[in-house]
C-alpha cells in the first residue's frame, strides 16, 4: 500500500499531538501546590495585592493552597524564607541585592509596588517655621527602624540637600500607634514612614509633607530613576524545582494588580478585611488615593529598577560589595509577561 505525503503529514500530525499533549498537561501542573508566603505587615497597603489576590481567590483559581504568614517586619519574613519555614516572601525588592551579597540566590518574580510609598514629614507642632531641607539640620528624624528602607530614603532626602546623616538623629519608632504618638507628643521634629501612619498625621494636621515616594516624580527625583518595592521574591532554587508554582503565584499577582487599579478606594475598602481599615473608613480610603500611583499596574520591574536599587543599597550602606552583585539575577519579568497575556484585562 502506497502512502501519499498527505497522509505521512497528518500521521506525523497525529503523532506529535500525542508526544506534545502529555507535555502540555504536565506544563499545568503545579509542582507544589501549599505554599507559605511570608510578609512583614499583610494590612499595610504597601502589601495591598498579596491581599487581594489572597481575598478575591486568584492563588485558589490557580490551583495553590496559600498560606500568609504575617511577622513584624520585613527582616523577619526574609529570615524565615532563608531559614526554611516559609517558600516564598512579600518583601521589599532590595532584599534580594542584600541576600545576593551574602551569596545567596535570590529573585523578583513578581512586583507589587512601582515606588517606595515613603513620606517624610515634618512636625507643625515642633517645626512649624519650616522653610528648607536645612532646617532639619540637629533635629530628630523618626524612622520605622534605624537601617530600615525609610532611614534610607530619608538620607537619600539629606544628602540631595547638602547634608550628612550625622547632621540629624535619626530614632526608631516603628511603623504604627507608636509612630504617631512620638510626633503628636513632640518626641522627634520629623518622620519617614508609610501608610496608614502618614495619613493618620496628615488627616488631623499633624504635620507638613516635604517628600513623597507615593509618587513616581518625587521617587525619580530622589532615588534618580525608578525605585521597585515591594514585590514577591524567592531563591533561585525554587524558582527552578517549581517553575509552575512560581508561575501560578505571578498570575495571582498580576491580577491582583490589575483588579486595584481598576477599582475605586470604596471597592477596595469593601473587600479587605475590617482590621485595615483601623476603625477609620475613610483614612483608609485617603491612604489608598495616596498610594495609588505606587502600585504596580501590570507587575512588571521597570528595567532600570535594580540598578536605581543598588545604588541606593550601596550609597546608604557601608562599604556595600557592589562589584559582588550581578544584577541580572535579582528579578525576572518572565512570568508577569506571561500572565499579562494569560489576563490582559483581568
């Protein structure tokens, strides 16, 4: 029996269909379904898609069991990813420059917001003839933690202006309650912190705005370029063992950012839970407007991102090890690329 060159092409169709369709359904399964993502202060509207991708069931319609695991802090959340009880964080995009310098592996896969969402502030009790940058010089600069992201925007702030870290006293107060009782007490005559704290103060008068990382012109200005921050990171190693599972948690993600922005401040307070909101609707409503220029639209880390990031790290920390960092290895855009396609209007 003859066979035509029609039919070895449809027998060959035939054969790389089944070859190709058990890859394909291999290609959707997830190689690890639980996953324990850990974030220093889910509330803070800084972490606002992890929220809403957790509450509006986007990791569950991707197949993940996600587990939030909540700790005080950024430094925390890190801790407990290196130290193995937690898979993946929502933390602050410089961690990974600051792991990769201690040798250890680690990526962005997926940003949640597009600017820092720092203001400093000055006091209008203790600072109310304040005219300059200068001003500032010998007075008390609230930060969350000494060392903290705010210390470094703050500095950043400084040195713009002519002056040294050593020119102010830099205190740590935290990034709640304890944050606005020390500047409505007088305690420090300035603060860089984050919402809900800045609007909290701004809301009763409490204080004056002189820079701004809610907004992209005010991070330009200050960091020089765009200045990623808080994103979903994890090693290297997990990224390669679960590449569908790093996938899933990305499209969640970039939905999650998607929905935000099309939403209204009054959608978003409807949906989160009553705990955020902090007894104030509609401060949290005017933390929200605030930040939302800062929240990343698509979940993609603008290209010059980690470079402005390491230049930040290694004007901020001491003898930082700059020629150690490779910085096509702290974030990837791979799987948002994907996801965006997979949701283009989510």
């Amino acid at each position: 029996m003859s066979i035509s060159r029609r039919d070895l092409l449809k027998l060959a169709g035939v054969a790389g269909a089944a070859s190709v369709a058990p890859g394909m359904a291999q290609a959707q399964q997830l190689e690890k379904k639980d996953v324990v993502v850990a974030v220093g202060g889910q509330a803070l509207i800084y972490y606002l898609p992890l929220s809403i991708a957790d509450i509006k069931g986007y990791f569950k319609e991707e197949g993940l069991n996600v587990q939030i695991a909540d700790f005080a802090g950024g430094s925390k959340a890190l801790q407990a990813v290196v130290g193995g009880s937690a898979d993946v964080v929502s933390g602050a995009f410089e961690h990974t420059i600051t792991l990769q310098s201690k040798g250890q592996a680690y990526r962005t896969f997926a940003q949640q917001g597009r600017a820092p969402m720092i203001v400093l502030v000055v006091s209008n009790k203790t600072m109310a003839g304040y005219k300059t940058p200068a001003d500032l010089k010998g007075k008390k600069i609230g930060v969350t933690a000494p060392g903290s992201s705010t210390n470094m925007m703050a500095s950043f702030f400084l040195a713009q202006h002519g002056l040294k870290p050593t020119d102010v006293s830099f205190i740590g107060v935290g990034a709640g309650a304890g944050a606005i009782t020390a500047m409505r007490t007088g305690q420090i005559d300035a603060m860089a912190n984050l919402d809900p704290v800045i609007s909290t103060l701004i809301k009763e008068d409490a204080v004056k705005v002189i820079a701004d990382t809610r907004t992209l012109k005010d991070t330009m200005q200050i960091f020089g370029g765009n200045m990623p921050s808080g994103c979903l990171y994890t090693s290297q190693e997990f990224i390669d063992k679960n590449p569908n599972t790093t996938q899933a948690l990305a499209n969640a993600i970039v939905r999650a950012d998607k929905w935000i922005q099309a939403a209204s401040p009054d959608d978003i307070a409807k949906v989160v839970p009553q705990s955020y909101l902090l007894g104030d609707p509609d401060l949290y409503k005017l933390a929200l407007k605030g930040n939302k220029e800062a929240l990343s639209p698509d979940g993609s880390v603008a290209q010059d991102g980690p470079q402005t990031a390491l230049k930040a790290l290694a004007a901020f920390v001491p003898n930082f090890p700059t020629d150690k960092i490779d910085i096509t290895k702290i974030s990837t855009n791979d799987f948002v690329v994907k996801a965006n396609k997979k949701y283009p209007n989510a």
